[in-house]
C-alpha cells in the first residue's frame, strides 16, 4: 500500500515504515504528525484518486530528527566585468518515518 501526499508543497510517494526527508516542519524530535492531504491512494492495485483529495484518507508519521543537507553553492560571474559572486546555504530537513496510510 502506498500514496501521493503533499507535506510542506512538495509531493512525496510514501509506504509504511519508509524514511523520508521534507522541508523542515514546525514539530519536535518524536512527535507524530498528520497529514490530510492525501492525492492518491493504492491498496494493492486498488487505486483512489482524489479531486483535489480524497476524502478520509490520513498518514501519520512520527519525526525522528532534524537535520542540515549537503551545502549548495551558487556561484554568478559575468566575463569581462570583473563580476564575482559565491554564495552558499546547507537546506533545513526533518526526517519522518511513516507509521500508517488510512484511506
């Protein structure tokens, strides 16, 4: 059993006791969470697709910790203009295990 959910404005694919990473939430290292908007849901080739969502379907997930990405650097140059510029920034993630799909 899987399903499309949106957390934070992205779209994941998640299945029960698969990690992922997301955009950092507002939420403390062992809390569970849940998510309502559900996009589609396939339960053993029987499949569920929402307008926008579908209707009583949750997954819940517990947060296991916060963590930094790779560092991401942007370098700008323009030629002949003496023009240099590097910037740098490492993303805030959460990493969540899924605990449960309803749907």
């Amino acid at each position: 059993m899987y399903a499309i959910v949106e957390i934070a404005g992205q779209q994941f694919k998640v299945e029960k006791d698969k990690k992922i990473y997301v955009h950092r939430l507002d939420a403390s290292e062992g809390d569970e969470v849940n998510f309502e908007k559900v996009l589609l849901v396939d339960d053993e080739g029987k499949v569920k697709v929402g307008t926008p969502t579908v209707k009583g379907a949750k997954v819940t997930a517990k947060v296991l910790e916060h963590v930094k990405g790779d560092k991401v650097l942007v370098f700008k140059k323009k030629r002949r203009k003496t023009y240099q510029k590097m910037n740098g920034h490492r993303q805030q993630f959460t990493q969540l295990v899924i605990d449960s799909i309803v749907g």
